[in-house]
C-alpha cells in the first residue's frame, strides 16, 4: 500500500457535480454515469455522496443508498494518482457509518470482475460475494457482494 494521503470528507453538493463528473468519465470512459443520473441521485431523499478533498481538489467520491434494512455502494471512485493511499478505504468507512446511523444493516455493491484492487477492499471491509451479473458493466461481468453488519464496527478487518 503506498503512502497514506490526508483528506478531509465532506457531503457531496452542486458545487461538486463537474469535478466529480471529469473523475467519472476519466476513470470509467466506457460506462460512465451521465450528469443527469448525477445530480438525480443528489436529490433522492434515500441517498448519501461524499467526496473526498485533498488540497482543495476533489480526489474521489462514494455514494449510498438507504432502505433499511438494505443500502448499496451506489458508486465509488478514487483519483487513479492516489490509488493505495487509503483514500477508497476513508470514503467506504463513512458510506458504512452513515449506512449504521440509517440502520442498513445489509449492504449490497456490485464491483466489476476485472478490478481486483477494489475486490480485495472490499473483501477487507467484510463483504463476500454472492453473485454474478452477467455483462452489466458494458460486456463486463459485475461481482455482486453482500456486508452484513450484526455488531456495529466498519467491518474492517483491523477492526474485527
């Protein structure tokens, strides 16, 4: 794992649609989400964005999804130049403490089969897998994995 960067988390606003928007499309050019699905998830009542600010820039965002007993990682995304840095880990923590406070106790996400990075973070939070969606990321097969939180933590394996 490289050098931990510092960054401060914040609630996702207006003001940060463009910068998250160049980070989507510079990091999933192929499947991208649209402004519009953006900024139609920010005004669900059900919903939670974060970013992640590292020297006044936007360096990554995470977005979820409450229905209790269920929540889902809608998104997350990390500047390719912090890779390893902890940044994916801060931004999952405070998706999983807001999903506690929301009373989520099952969360869902499902991450694309080529990305083994995001996988072992995720495995390290305590999801497993439970499924296969069959090229849902254009051609690409998504691994749909399942955290259940029964007593509280983030579920991070330094924390169990």
């Amino acid at each position: 794992m490289g050098e931990v960067t510092p960054v401060r988390l914040r609630p996702m606003n207006l003001a940060d649609v463009g910068p998250v928007m160049a980070l989507e499309t510079a990091l999933f050019p192929e499947d991208a989400w649209s402004q519009y699905a953006l900024l139609s998830e920010l005004a669900e009542p059900g919903r939670h964005y974060v970013v992640a600010e590292s020297d006044g820039e936007v360096v990554g965002y995470a977005g979820l999804r409450a229905a209790a007993p269920e929540g889902d990682v809608q998104t997350m995304a990390v500047d390719e130049r912090l890779w390893g840095s902890g940044v994916g880990s801060a931004l999952l923590t405070a998706l999983l403490e807001e999903a506690r406070r929301r009373g989520i106790t099952r969360m869902f996400l499902d991450v694309r089969a080529d990305n083994p990075r995001a996988q072992k973070l995720y495995t390290g939070f305590g999801f497993v897998r439970v499924g296969v969606r069959d090229g849902y990321y254009n051609g690409t097969d998504a691994i749909t994995m399942l955290r259940v939180d029964e007593a509280g933590g983030s579920g991070h394996k330094e924390d169990r």
